[in-house]
C-alpha cells in the first residue's frame, strides 16, 4: 500500500501546517517540505549534490519525508510515520508539564521546525511565527509577547541562543521576555558550555535536546531520555530507541538497513555519535562525546575534532567557534579554528596551550580564521562543508 508524496515551498508556515495536519491524519498526501531556494532534484544548498530522484508515492505508513542538513555529506531522505511523529510530540508535551503555545523560530523544512507545527497541532494551540529574515532578538522576544497560553515554548539552534543572550545582557525589556519561556530548546548541534551558563545566569529555561530527523527530533532532554526513548552504546556508538524513529531513508535501502536494526524484538537507530549510558538515582544518563565520523590523523595521533572544539568554545570570544580539519605537510591534518567574530594576536596561542594540555600537541590548532559571516545552512548549524571548501581556497 502506498500513499502520494507531494513537495511543498516551506517557506509558508501556515501552508505547511494545514498540510502536515492532513499528512498525520491520513486525510492528505505524505509531505516533503523543501526549502524554497532548493529546485526539486538540484544540488543540496550545501553544495553536495541532491539525493535520487523523488519518487511519486511512499509506503502508506509514511507521513513525511525530510530531508538531511547534509553537513557530513550527501542530504538524505528520512521516512517519518504519524505514529513516529505524534510519539515524538507526546513525549514532548508530557516532558514540559503540558500542552503550551509555541514561537516557529525554525524552517519547517527542517525537524525540529516541522515538530513546532505538530507539537501545535496536539496541543490545539496556533503557533507565532518569526518574519522571515536575518534573525533578529528583539524580533524573536516580540514574538514570546504575542504568546497567550499558560505554557510558553520555543525550539532554537545555538547559533540563535548567542544572539538572544548577547542581547539579553544588555536589554532589560528583551530579558524579560525571554524569560516568560517556560521551556526554551536548543538542539540541532551541541551547546558551548560557556553559552549555556551565560543563558542560564540570565534566568532563561533553557533545555538541551539531542536527536535528529532519523528520532522525529530531540528525544533526550538534558542527558534524559523522554518518553519512551531509551539509550545504550554498542562499540562506544550512541544508539537509541524507541516509538520515534523513522521508517528509514527513502529510496535507500542499504543504509536503512545499516543505521536501522533489531535487537532482541526492540528496533534501534546507530547514531554515528560516541558517547556514553549511565544509570543511577537520577534515572538514565546520556552523554554525548561527538561525531565518530569527526576524526583527524595528526602526527600519527587520532584526533577528536568535537573536543578540540568544546575546549576552544570554553574561551571568551569563541563560544560560537567551529573547528575544521586541514591538510598539513608537517602532521598529515591539523585542526583550524573558524570564527565570525574579531580575535586577538595572542588568541592563537592560548587556544593551542588549552588544547596541547588537555588533548595533547597534535590537536592543538594550526591557525585562527575569521569567516564574516560564518557560513551557515538553513537549519542554523554551521556549514561545515562550506567553511571546508573556503579555507580550500589558495
């Protein structure tokens, strides 16, 4: 049995409610909503070329499709059901002490976008949308304002928490709105520790999720597992489980298969994040360590970029930084550090006695590039592909 798959401009939020609302309910076709600068079977806006071409219909048990960031490589497609979706949103809704009114601070082409409109729809709730644009506070604390229910939430990236506290310490009026959120998310990439204590000594309800599209979105909020989630690691790879994976990868077998597997009866999802599962009075724990994928060989050293990264997001004027692998005639890779804002002569070496202390002297990074603005995709993560090809340049 199979359904229709219709692609849809995302750009329009309450188009794509209607649509999704008829997607999970059976009465419309399954939804692909694509971001409207990106033609149907063109390259991904990362540059990567797009995946196969769409096909007309899906399995009937297929409510939406979204398609990957591609921040790692090649977009994928991931088959999402209405069950997924609405466990998901449930487990959600029951995590934050109840139905509330959300701020669409997101593309709706992107999951945790689209789970702004259906955690809506199941609270019976219209959600406020940001204008389209340069991401702006003020605008997005004009937003919370508008906000009428009892609960009050919103679901950010990193890169838009910077800006909200930046302007938040020095903005009474947008302070205080920030602060009627009941529960503010941030997911899509890790938190610098450094930006989560700034938001947190402003008073804000931050909560820091992790999931992806393949778990309909954020299923462990702040190392716990919600709903029905659960969590364990096999090889030290993070895996999860639960109602909220999807189907698979449209037009993919093969890599459903290997991402997707049972274990004794209980279906789980292989992350490609290294991390770790612990269990005490607190209930189950996760964290997570970075991306397996996100390794260099420097000086014959295995180096974990993720950790280089949290050492250098630790440092004043670097909180938002990223770092890349390069090549290098001396170590083979190195690491580099890329930022959009100004640094200092000195930065350079205080960064790399950080990173030599604590990870050792292959990791530390070679040099400090400042990127204006720093290149980003829609989701609001870095481009790490973009950036990548940059510093490629001669």
């Amino acid at each position: 049995m199979t359904r229709r798959l219709e692609v849809l401009p995302a750009g329009d939020a309450a188009e794509v409610s209607i649509a999704v609302r008829a997607a999970l309910s059976g009465t419309g076709p399954a939804i692909l909503p694509r971001e409207p600068a990106v033609a149907p079977h063109s390259r991904h806006a990362s540059g990567a070329p797009g995946p196969a071409e769409l096909p007309d219909e899906v399995p009937k048990n297929v409510a939406l499709v979204i398609e990957t960031s591609g921040s790692s490589g090649v977009p994928k497609r991931v088959a999402l059901s209405a069950d997924a979706l609405l466990a998901s949103a449930g487990a959600t809704e029951s995590e934050l002490g109840g139905p509330g009114q959300w701020v669409l601070a997101l593309p709706t082409h992107y999951i945790a976008g689209t789970q702004v409109l259906i955690r809506s729809i199941v609270a019976a709730t219209k959600p406020v949308v940001l204008p389209p644009g340069h991401f702006s506070a003020r605008a997005f604390a004009a937003c919370v304002d508008e906000l009428q229910a009892g609960l009050k939430f919103s679901s950010i990236v990193p890169a838009q928490l910077a800006r909200l506290v930046d302007a938040g310490e020095s903005d009474t009026g947008i302070r205080e709105s920030l602060r009627a959120l009941d529960a503010l998310l941030i997911g899509g990439q890790a938190v610098p520790a450094a930006l989560f204590t700034r938001a947190t000594d402003l008073g804000l309800n931050v909560k820091r999720t992790y999931g992806s599209s393949e778990t309909s979105g954020g299923c462990v909020y702040d190392g716990h597992p919600i709903g029905q989630a659960s969590a364990r690691t096999t090889g030290g790879e993070l895996e999860l489980a639960g109602p909220m994976l999807a189907e698979g990868y449209l037009g993919d077998d093969e890599l459903t298969a290997r991402k997707f597997y049972s274990d004794a009866g209980r279906r789980w999802y292989r992350t490609a994040d290294s991390g770790e599962v612990t269990s005490g009075p607190a209930g189950v724990q996760v964290a997570v360590s970075g991306r397996l994928d996100n390794v260099i060989i420097s000086g014959g050293i295995k180096v974990a970029l993720d950790r280089v990264e949290r050492i250098v997001q630790a440092h004043e004027g670097f909180h938002t930084a990223i770092v890349v692998p390069v090549p290098s005639e001396q170590w083979g890779q190195t690491s580099v550090v890329v930022t959009s804002e100004p640094f200092g002569d000195g930065d350079l070496a205080v960064l790399q006695s950080a990173v030599t202390e604590a990870v050792g002297r292959p990791a530390a990074p070679s040099r400090i590039v400042r990127l204006e603005p720093l290149p980003t995709l829609a989701s609001g993560k870095p481009d790490r592909l973009a950036v990548a090809r940059t510093l490629a340049k001669p």
